[in-house]
C-alpha cells in the first residue's frame, strides 16, 4: 500500500476517537452537566447529523479545492471544534463543538474514499478503503477507551483536550506524507449532485448503508451503560470491554474488505444476516458477564465488517450511473453512514425511555439490520437484471 495511505489512515484515527469516545463518556457527561442519559445520547445524534449534511454540502463546495490543502484545512477545523468542546462549560457550547468536529468529518472521508481508491490497482481498491477506515478501528481498540479511561479519571473535557492534541499530529501526518498532485475529479454541477439523490439505484445503496451500519448503533450508543446496568460490570471494566469489542472491529473491517474485493454485494448479504442474528442474541446474552464478553466480540467483528463494501459498491455504482459525480455519491454515503449513527441513537435513546428499557435495544437494532438485508438483496437483484439486459449474449437471445 502506498504511504499516502498512512497519512488518511492517522487523520481517520483522530477523527474516529473523536465521534466514537463519546459513547464511553455518556454516563460520565450526563452526570457532570445533569442531563438526562437519552438527552446524552443526543450529543451522538447531532454529531452524526452533522456529517449527514455537512459531507454532500461542503463536498460540493470545495470540489474546486485541491485535495492536499483541502485535507489540512479540514484537520485544522478538527483541531479547533475539539479544542471548543475541552472548553465547553455547558450542554449547548459542546453540541456546536461537536457539530465542527462532524463538518471536518464529512468532507475528509468523502475525499478521502476516493483518493484511497484511486491510490492503488482496482483489485485493491476495497482494501485500500479498508485500510483508511483501519484508523476508525485502531481509535476503537485504543482512543475509546483510553479516552474513557482520561474521562473518568480527570473529566470528559480532558479527552477532548488529548483529541485536540492527536488532530494536531493528524495534520502534520497529512503535512509530511500526503503528495501534492492528487487526482482531483472535476468538480459536479448542482444538476448533477442533484440527479444523485434523484438516483433510484444509488438511493438504495445510501438505505442499506444507513439501516445496516445504523442498526448496531441503536445498542452500541448505550453500551456503556448495557454493560453497567444490566451485565453488571464495574465502570472500571468498561475500558478494558470495549478495547476487546475494538481489536474485534479491526478485525472484522480488515476481513471484511477482503471479502468485498470484487463482489460487494454478496459479501454484504452474508454480514448483514450474521449481523441481525447476533444483534438478536446479544438481548439474551448481555445479563450474563460470561455470554455477553463472547457475543460483543462477534457484534464488534461484524459492526465495521460491511463499511468498505458499502464504501466500495457505491463508487462502484456511481461510476455506472452517475460518473460525473462519484465524489458526490461518496459523499452522500459517507452521511447515508452518519444518518444511520444518528437514527440508531435517537431510536436507542426512545427505547431507554421506553418500558423496553436498555436490554431492548439489541433486537430494535436487529429489526434494522434486517431491512438492509432486504434492500441488499433487492439491489443485487438489480445488478443481474442490468447486466442480463447489456449482455450480448442477452441481445441475440432477444433477437
């Protein structure tokens, strides 16, 4: 893989402890600004719905932009709504920090799809993405919960002074490693970003991103609490837990992108099932210390398992349909993820509130899963038809 790789991958790393330490911190913050633990959970919601519309809108803004200063300038924007959320006082000032935070967010990931992609062979293209997300996943094995662990130590506002910090490294990552002359596509027009979303095809792929990724949301915004509240770990174990369910995402992205390489959606088909199926059996296990640690191992492997093949088969697909604007496809994919994370949240948090309580949310999510799974198979369906109708083996038959 080429060292420009390395340079996407820590600047993902950053970002990815700042959107998923959070999730380590919920009982910590609600306690601290006297917030209810939903109302917490809403500080997850708002993050995400930020990169929702922050990544197609200033993608499409900074098309003209080259790529290398485009990616400084957004770490620096990284750096300053991470700095504002360590020196947030109260509920309001840390949900405009973190909507800074997701506008950076949005548009480096969306850019950044595309410049892995193009960096290496097509065979390798799901591999490169993965490796990029790989910094998603290292911030999950080791920024969540060392994060968590400075959080509950010296308060939340000092992990987001250390995030500040690792932004700060980020950028001089992209500074050293990052080449000048990346490809840059030309930018698309408003008609063209447009008739994306007008895409009946595409719009099925950004449902399937949003449901299947979103769906492990619905318990993974809470499980700092599952684990406390209902397995009936110690908050001191919830650090050392979710360093496990980290190395399982790892894992499950790398494979994941392997499997993707060439046939996206069959591979989605396969994780998305095993995904819904273990959501379903994580409502039975997690009263148990001894079944739930197992199940949260095969719930981390899967929840990341999909991104590069939802990454790859919607550039894949834009590059069919909407070719003049791939950038902007990714871009919409990359918030069609960051939907899901919001949904998943606010969904989780109607059930704590709810009579269903937090031992609910694992099925809830599996009901979301479940709908990704149809719209897969819906899709690749598609596919076959498509490629039935241009075949020329097809067009004699017809003939």
């Amino acid at each position: 893989m080429p060292s420009a790789l390395f340079a996407l991958t820590i600047a993902a790393y950053a970002i990815g402890t700042t959107e998923f330490v959070i999730v380590g911190l919920l009982p910590t913050v609600a306690t601290d600004l006297h917030i209810t633990l939903p109302l917490a959970g809403l500080i997850v919601s708002v993050y995400a719905l930020g990169v929702t519309f922050g990544a197609p809108i200033l993608t499409a803004l900074t098309g003209r932009i080259e790529r290398k200063p485009l990616l400084l300038g957004l770490m620096a924007l990284f750096v300053a709504g991470n700095g504002m959320a360590a020196l947030s006082s109260g509920y309001e000032l840390l949900l405009v920090a973190r909507v800074l935070s997701a506008f950076a967010h949005g548009v480096f990931f969306s850019v950044g799809s595309t410049i892995a992609a193009d960096l290496v062979p097509e065979n390798r293209r799901a591999s490169a993405i993965a490796m990029m997300f790989m910094g998603l996943t290292v911030a999950i094995v080791t920024g969540v919960p060392l994060g968590t662990f400075i959080g509950q130590t010296f308060g939340w506002r000092a992990t987001f002074a250390a995030v500040a910090v690792l932004g700060v490294i980020a950028f001089a990552g992209i500074a050293l490693l990052l080449p000048s002359n990346l490809k840059k596509a030309p930018p698309a027009g408003i008609g063209e970003q447009i008739r994306v979303l007008a895409s009946g095809r595409l719009l099925i792929v950004f449902a399937m991103t949003a449901l299947g990724y979103g769906g492990t949301f619905v318990t993974f915004t809470f499980l700092a609490s599952i684990l406390q509240e209902v397995t009936g770990f110690a908050a001191s174990a919830v650090s050392l837990i979710l360093v496990l369910y980290g190395v399982a995402i790892a894992v499950g992205n790398v494979v994941g992108g392997r499997l993707a390489n060439g046939h996206p959606v069959k591979a989605l088909t396969g994780l998305f099932v095993a995904q819904a199926v273990v959501l379903v059996l994580f409502s039975f296990t997690a009263v148990s210390p001894w079944l739930a640690i197992p199940t949260l191992a095969a719930l981390g492997f899967l929840s990341f398992a999909n991104v590069p093949g939802l990454q790859l088969y919607v550039v894949q697909l834009a590059r069919q349909v909407r070719p003049a604007a791939v950038d902007v496809a990714s871009a919409l994919n990359i918030a069609a993820f960051n939907l899901g994370i919001a949904a998943g949240a606010w969904i989780g948090g109607l059930v704590v509130d709810s009579s269903l309580g937090l031992g609910a949310t694992p099925w809830v999510g599996a009901i979301l899963v479940a709908v990704a799974l149809i719209l897969t198979l819906w899709s690749g369906a598609l596919d076959r038809r498509a490629a039935f109708i241009v075949a020329p083996g097809a067009a004699s038959a017809r003939t």
